[in-house]
C-alpha cells in the first residue's frame, strides 16, 4: 500500500497472546508515529525533446508531469517570446501550450516551467531538463557555417572566405558583399 505523501500516520496494535494475554506498554511506544516523504513534482517528459530539431512551425508544446499540479501555479516562459495558450489533461499531469502565431522558421527556442503541485511542492529536478530548446524546421536554405567564423579576428590576409550552404543553392542568385 502506498501512504500520501508529506503525511503525518498514527499506528496502534492491539491483541492478544496465544495464552489470551492483552499486549501491554513495552519499550517501544504504542501508538507511534511517522510523517511520509514529501515528493517534488518532476517534468516526465517534453515534447519537443530538448535538442530536438526540424519541429514544425505548428507543433504544440507538450509538457508531461510526475503527478497533477496545481494549474494556478504553473507558468511558463519561452525565448523568443511568443504567446502560449495552455490547456491541461490526463488528471493535470499534462500540459499542452499551443499557439496562434507560427514558430519562426529556423528558430531555437527555450522553454522553462515552474510550479507545485497539489501538496504546495515546488517542480524538481526530473529526468529531463528545465530549461530545453529546440530548433524549428528550415525551408528556406540557410547558412551553415563560414570561414573565417564570425568575431574571429586575427584573421591572415589570404584567408579564403567558405561559405556551407544547408541545400545546393542557385549559384547565379548568390550576391556576396564585402564591407
């Protein structure tokens, strides 16, 4: 049987011995006492995953809890800032945060939660991270990486520049300005 958590229990025993004896006081008091652990809620699982790329501009933010929260204390933040609709389920153990304006395309986001759960017990450390990121999915091509990095300096005169591209590009339509 699984006890409440952070709850006070009184246990007493009463009987008989074989020879009809009633148990009387000894060492140990009876009736005696304990208090339960108290168990900090923790985030299960995230979907998107943390590190998670190609998600789609549309995807929701899924938000899954070890036990329901108190829905009134739940906030969130995500970077770049956009507006979250929440929505709970599965008992409040799942959070889903939907949203009217698309993800940037290309964009990396950071999410974090906090909040307690039923008991007053502020969200733990759980086996996901708090805060995670991921990166929405590219359409358009983008830059992969250069050479010379950016803000590298010292740079040798004769350094070619290198530019990767995510997809073959149409070479005719690149510009490059140098300033």
């Amino acid at each position: 049987q699984l006890y409440t958590e952070n709850t006070q229990y009184a246990i007493l025993i009463s009987g008989n011995d074989i020879d009809g004896n009633p148990l009387v006081a000894g060492p140990v008091p009876n009736p005696w006492r304990f208090t339960t652990v108290a168990v900090n809620p923790r985030i299960l699982s995230t979907v998107p995953a943390d590190g998670e790329t190609g998600v789609w501009q549309n995807a929701n933010i899924v938000v899954t809890f070890s036990e329901p929260m108190d829905t009134a204390t739940v906030t969130w933040t995500i970077n770049p800032a956009i507006l979250l609709i929440p929505s709970w389920s599965g008992g409040d153990t799942v959070l889903t945060l939907s949203h009217l304006i698309l993800f940037a395309e290309c964009g990396v986001y950071t999410v974090q939660i906090d909040g307690n759960d039923l008991a007053g017990f502020p969200l733990g450390l759980g086996p996901v991270p708090n805060p995670w990121s991921f990166t929405v999915q590219c359409f358009s091509p983008y830059i992969v990486s250069t050479v010379p990095p950016d803000g590298a300096t010292e740079v040798p005169l004769n350094t070619d520049i290198v530019v990767t591209f995510s997809e073959p590009m149409n070479t005719g339509s690149v510009t490059v300005t140098i300033a």
